[in-house]
C-alpha cells in the first residue's frame, strides 16, 4: 500500500511536469504534450487506485501548475485570465480517466490488444472533451482532418506506452520465472536430500529390528542358565537393551513414515527430462565450486533420449558424485556429465581431472564411514555417500564401477541402471 500511495504521490508531481513538453497542433491553446502519456502509464500501473480519482486530482494539479507558472512570467496578466486558459485541461484528465475506469482498462489478466485499442479512443474521447470545453461554440471545427489528426497522435502516445509497459512486464514476468525456477530447484534438491536421509533411515531401520531381535533371543538363551546367580540380571538388562532398541526403531518408523508420505506422492512434478536433471546439478555444483574458491569447468553429454526420469533417485545420486568431484579437485579443473542408453538402461559417468584414487583405496571407498575429506577442523565426513549410491543402485539392480580413463587419466564413476524402475508408471 505504501509503494501505491508513494506512486501516487509521484503521478501528482509527475504529470504536470511532462505537461510542459509540448506542441500546440491547432495553433491554439489546445496542447499536444508527455504529461498524457506518462498519465496512461501511471494508470496502468496503479491498480488498486480508482482511476477516476486519479484523474480529478492529477486534473487539479496540472491546472495549478500550469496557472503558477504562467503567473512566474513578467506580464499584466490576473489570476481569472490564467484560470479561463488552463481549466479545460482538467475536464480532459478526468474525461480520459473516467472512461479508463468505465472501459476497465488495467483490470486483470492483462490484454495488450484491448488496452492498446481501446486507449486510442479514451484519448480521442478525451481531447474532444477538453476542444469541446475550451472551444464552447467553435464545435463546428471538428472535421474528418481534425479528427484524423487526433488519431494519428493517439495511436502514436498509445503505443508508445503499451510497448514501454509491456516491456516492463516482460521484464517482471522473466525476473518471476527465474525465482520460480530457483524455487523449484531448492525444493528438488531439499527433497532429493531428504530422499536420500529415507534411504539411511531405512537401513537403520533394518539393522534396529535385526539388534532388537538379537537382544531378544539373548535374554531368552540368558535365561536358560539357571546354575549362575549373576546371569539374571544380565538377562534382564539384555531385555531392557532390546526394548530400548525397539522403542528407536518405533520413533524411526514413524520419522520414515512421514519422510515416505512426502516423497512417495509421485505426480508428474517428480519427473523430469535427464537433459534437465543434468543442468540442475552443473548448476548447484558450479555454485558449490564457487563457494569453495574453486573454477572448474562443467561439460554436460546427453546423447539419447529418455522418458521423463524419477528426479529424486538421479539427483540424490548424481549429486553426489558431482559433489565429490568437486571436492576431490585442488583449485582448477574440468568436471563432464554424460549419459547414453544401452538397451533397457540407462549409463551415467560422471567424471574429473582431480588427483585420482590411488588403486589401494578403490576397493575401500564405497565402505561405509570410510572417508578421505576432512573439514577445516580436522574433523572427517560421514563417509556415507558412496556406500548410500551403491546400496541404492543395488536395490535399483543396477551397477557402479569406479575406474581411470586410460587416455586422460581422469577419474571416472559409471552408474549402469534399468531404465523402468525410473519411469513413472501408470
């Protein structure tokens, strides 16, 4: 409301002045000039302002400026006479706004054809107005030329406008689109995340229940031995671990539940084109390199085409190999994505010119807590990624290989998955 009411308070200010850029086409006091056009714009833009009353008061405030400045110039010449002069123009502000408000002109969606054709005829509606004011019994000099010659100047101003306006919103509608884009891909990644901790959390599930079940059969066999005093309480404490463990496994899967029911509503938004996917992860790696101080240049191959793919799966593995390559390179290098089919599946390489893998720690880096990154503290990663993409790509009964480009020495991770488990079904 403050940003209508200080716009406001602009076209007040604005108007009267662009008034003074001008040409008189009758030779008279009838004035051709930007106040009009800048007062088409201010219309448009201001919304939720009746445009009616922004033409009675921009109507007044023209008027007094045009009066005030006149007074300014050395001359016997009084108030009235200066008033008799300049009041017509008021009628034609507040004709011209009436009619905008009458013919809704900026209600919403916006038409550009309808607005630009039906302006031409308020301003034309509106100079008849203001002749007809000034010029009370001289109606008669309205002719086909004085008409064509008002129509000429209304195109002219009208479309002037309408392409200065819609330039504007064109600008607004990009500036929308791209934080649309931003959002969304926030929102994919925030899920792709949270796709993958669904993945850990059901492993831990799995391995909570096999601990419950173990601390259980324990107590039983405990229990069995009835010559030692002391094994009852151990019994006993075995139960109260296997329940505890139960209890963890209980607040795990109704965690797991919720993560599950906002993942698992698979509507078309979950699927996208490779091509798009692949884009999506240059990009927030390309940021991630720059907030690390490091220039890497991004290469991306897409050779086939593909169905819409399940995007959560390919960005939660994806970016995590994007992610570490960006990590493994010192201070400059060159990261390329490519994909390509193979009959029913789908080979993804993800590739770098860091300093390699020695072969010793190859066999080693996809077990998990195994870690070679450490932060600025000293304190080492979770060393969970590459074990969650292969557990992952396992239950997708697919396949990861880690190997070296022979010819560029590069370092190169090769996902090889089945195509169907990723496409929408149904």
């Amino acid at each position: 409301m403050k940003t209508n009411i200080a716009a406001f308070v602009l076209m007040l200010i604005v108007v009267p002045l662009a008034g003074e850029l001008k040409f008189f086409p009758f030779h008279d006091e009838f004035r051709v000039s930007l106040g009009i056009p800048i007062f088409f714009f201010f219309l448009l833009w201001l919304q939720r302002i009746p445009p009616a009353l922004s033409g009675f008061l921009v109507g007044i405030a023209v008027v007094a400026f045009r009066v005030l400045l006149d007074s300014l110039i050395p001359g016997d010449v009084s108030f009235e006479t200066l008033y008799l002069k300049h009041f017509p123009a008021f009628f034609y502000y507040l004709a011209y706004a009436a009619l905008f408000q009458l013919l809704r002109l900026n209600q919403v969606p916006y038409r550009p054809v309808r607005v630009g054709v039906l302006s031409i005829f308020t301003e034309i509606f509106a100079n008849l107005v203001e002749f007809a004011v000034r010029h009370t019994n001289e109606m008669g000099q309205i002719n086909l030329a004085v008409l064509g010659k008002l129509l000429v100047i209304a195109v002219i101003r009208s479309f002037f406008v309408l392409g200065f306006f819609n330039l504007i919103q064109l600008r607004q509608s990009v500036l929308g689109e791209e934080q649309q884009r931003k959002e969304k891909e926030r929102i994919l990644l925030l899920v792709s995340n949270l796709y993958e901790e669904s993945v850990q959390l059901r492993k831990t599930m799995q391995f909570a229940e096999d601990i419950t079940r173990d601390g259980y059969e324990l107590y039983r066999q405990l229990q069995q031995v009835h010559s030692l005093d002391e094994l009852g309480p151990l019994a006993r404490k075995a139960l109260s671990l296997s329940g505890q463990v139960h209890e963890i496994k209980k607040d795990n899967q109704r965690i797991y539940a919720g993560l599950s029911e906002l993942i698992a509503d698979e509507g078309t938004a979950d699927y996208m084109d490779l091509a798009d996917i692949t884009r999506l992860i240059v990009r927030t790696n390309d940021k991630y390199a720059a907030a690390l101080g490091k220039t890497i240049q991004f290469n991306i191959k897409v050779n086939d085409t593909f169905p819409p793919l399940h995007v959560y799966t390919l960005l939660s593995l994806m970016n995590n190999l994007a992610a570490n390559a960006v990590e493994a390179i010192s201070r400059e290098g060159a990261i390329a994505i490519s994909a390509r089919r193979t009959d029913d599946k789908i080979e993804i390489q993800v590739r770098d010119n860091g300093p390699g893998i020695p072969d010793k720690k190859k066999k080693r880096v996809f077990t998990p807590g195994y870690t070679s990154k450490y932060d600025i503290s000293g304190k080492p990663s979770t060393g969970m990624g590459l074990y969650y993409i292969r557990e992952v790509v396992t239950e997708l009964q697919g396949d990861i290989e880690l190997q070296d480009d022979p010819e560029t020495g590069e370092t190169v991770f090769t996902l090889l998955l089945p195509i169907d488990p990723l496409t929408q079904k149904g």
